[in-house]
C-alpha cells in the first residue's frame, strides 16, 4: 500500500496507523483498509454555481501478501466507490485488481518485478492511507464539467510491466518496462479515447538520495508511445522532481511536474480538455506538524497550468488545510477545507469543498 522509496517514508506515515499484516501461516498474510467520506462542494464555473453532498465507502481494499523467500508476491483488490473523491484513482465503482505482482530478491538491495505494479512517480502516495489529507494535490473539487475523472494530474498511477530497483545506503534507482505509462481513458493525460490501439510501450525511471540527514531529493520520468489501427502516433512524455525535509515534528514537501502530450494525425481527445496536445505544468509545497502523538496540521498549496493545441489554457491554484486525528492505531478521522480558483478557457472557476474521512485499517 506504501511507496517503496524510501524518501517517502516520512510522508506514507501521515496517518498515523498501523499497516502491520495480519498473518496466517508462514507463506501468507493480508493487510487493508476501509475509506469512507462525507463531502460538501460549492463549485462555480463562468457564474454558474453547483452544490453537491456526497456520503459514502470511496475504496476497501484487501491486499493478499505471499513470501517464499527471495520469491514474494502480492495480489491487491480493492473496491471504489463513485461518490466524487476526486483523485486519481476515480472510478464509476466495482471490484477490480489494483496491484499483482512478482518479485525476486536479486540481493544486495536489488530486485527484478513483474506483473501490474504502481508507478514510482509522485511526491503524494496513491492510497488514502500515506495522505496527510483528504484530496490529492491535482484533483479539482467541484470538477467543473471536466471529462472522466476530476483530477488534472499528469502522473502516472499503474502499469503493467517488468521493473529492475535497487536501493542502498540511502540511494535508490529503478527502471520499468511497461505496456503503457498513462492511463488510455480520454479523461486523463495523455489517453487518446480508443481502447482498440494496435501496440504501446513505456518506460518508467526514478531515482532519490538522501542528501543530508532528513533531506531527500528525488527525480523521475515516464515515457509512452502509442499507435493506433489508423497508424497515428500518440506520444507523451512527464518529468518528475521533489523533496522531502523532516526534522522534529515538522515534515516539508515540494514538487515539479512537467510534461507534455501531442497526436499525430486524426484528433484524438487526449488530454484532460479534448484536445490534440498538451502541455502542462504543476507544482505543489506543503507542510505537515505533529503537534502530539496523534494530531497533526497539514498546509498545502498547489498549481496546475495547462496550454492546450487550439489556444485553450486553463490554469489551477488549488489551498488546502487538513486536521487528522488518529483516534487509534487503527482508527483515523481526517478533515479538509479547500479552496480552488482558477481559469478554463476564459471562464473563471471557483471550488469550496469540506470533508470528513474516516480511515479504518487492519
């Protein structure tokens, strides 16, 4: 459920919880979690407002962990609800197979993994358990008509591949080989709307290293390439940098994303607008603060500018101010308030949103 890298150890860790599997035998055991939420938004785009509640279960999952020795595997399944959650991971609801993979320990830190794996890109974890808080950086709460999924993130989430990582002595690297890097569905970055593509193939590299006590830097990039049955090209590209400082109680984020999608040939609505090609760029800084051994205050602004083929921009600040309480090893109840205001092509658009999360893991 957690990100491999180490530099992001501080911040998988928000929530305070208990991630201890729970055993069965000596070859295998699972771990999980329960996310539900009560959501309130107020979005507005070129004066027209929208109000929207939302109750309801936004993911379970169940994450089946086997150990043979230097052979290990895992089989993640989760459910998602379609209540709104605005992150990356959005779906209409179902059960599906996030994770499934195979990893042989090569030794000396190194290791080779095949099968459906999540990306190593991103400051921010892909699971409601290594947040601070509710939303993620890049989702836009109000969604503001956006096709498909409401967050705007350029990253990439999962793939399907062969992947080579070692990590020593504070420094980590790793390179995958993959189908594709992007998620294909016309609402995110980089997807071109057509399922029945002919061939794709990506590449995935990251690297991190702890410059000093506390202080880690990482760097990464995704590649894809993919051509339809009409022989037209699609490719995208993002670049992936941040840092992480802990010292105290105090945890400090910043990140840089940029990247860029284009077509060539029939167009193919591919990024998050409907257009022909892309480029974006988004940041974000935050800052965490344990202020006991169960509470912490967590401050984060975000930014997401897009200029898309036909002379469409839209561009993002996105304020968010997060409580979580971690009301048992097991139990935590976090709350958001954020605001995001912006532009999409011309119009202004205005989002408040407040959420309550209960977070349940076993």
């Amino acid at each position: 459920m957690k990100k491999t890298i180490a530099i992001t150890s501080a911040l998988a860790a928000a929530s305070s919880l208990a991630t201890a599997e729970i055993k069965i035998n000596e070859f295998l055991s699972f771990a999980g979690f329960v996310d539900m939420s009560y959501v309130h938004s107020d979005g507005e785009l070129d004066g027209d407002g929208e109000t929207d509640n939302s109750f309801g279960v936004d993911q379970v999952e169940i994450d089946w962990l086997f150990n043979f020795g230097k052979v290990t595997a895992q089989v993640d399944l989760e459910y998602e609800g379609d209540n709104g959650r605005g992150d990356a991971n959005d779906s209409d609801g179902g059960v599906e197979v996030e994770q499934a993979f195979v990893s042989y320990d090569l030794g000396n830190g190194a290791s080779i993994t095949a099968g459906r794996y999540e990306s190593m890109l991103g400051l921010e974890a892909k699971e409601p358990t290594g947040l601070y808080q509710y939303s993620t950086a890049y989702s836009l709460d109000g969604e503001f008509g956006l096709p498909g999924s409401s967050s705007v993130s350029i990253l990439p989430d999962y793939a399907q591949g062969v992947k080579y990582t070692r990590e020593s002595n504070g420094t980590f690297f790793g390179i995958s080989i993959q189908d594709q890097s992007f998620d294909t569905d016309s609402g995110r970055f980089g997807g071109d709307g057509n399922d029945d593509n002919d061939s794709s193939y990506g590449i995935e590299v990251a690297f991190s290293t702890e410059l000093s006590d506390g202080l880690t830097f990482f760097l990464g990039g995704a590649y894809e390439d993919v051509e339809n049955n009409a022989g037209d090209d699609t490719d995208t590209w993002v670049i992936n940098s941040y840092v992480t400082y802990e010292t105290g109680a105090w945890t400090f984020g910043a990140e840089l994303n940029y990247g860029e999608s284009d077509a060539n040939g029939p167009a193919e609505a591919i990024t998050q607008f409907g257009l022909t090609g892309e480029e974006t760029t988004q940041g974000l800084i935050m800052a965490n603060y344990a202020y006991s051994d169960c509470c912490s205050v967590t401050g984060r602004i975000s930014y997401s500018e897009h200029d898309a083929d036909g002379g469409v921009e839209a561009d993002f600040t996105k304020y968010t101010l997060a409580h979580n309480y971690a009301v048992s090893d097991n139990l935590a109840i976090i709350t958001e308030v954020s605001l995001v205001d912006g532009e999409l092509a011309g119009d202004d658009a205005e989002a408040t949103t407040g959420a309550v999360e209960v977070l349940f893991t076993f």
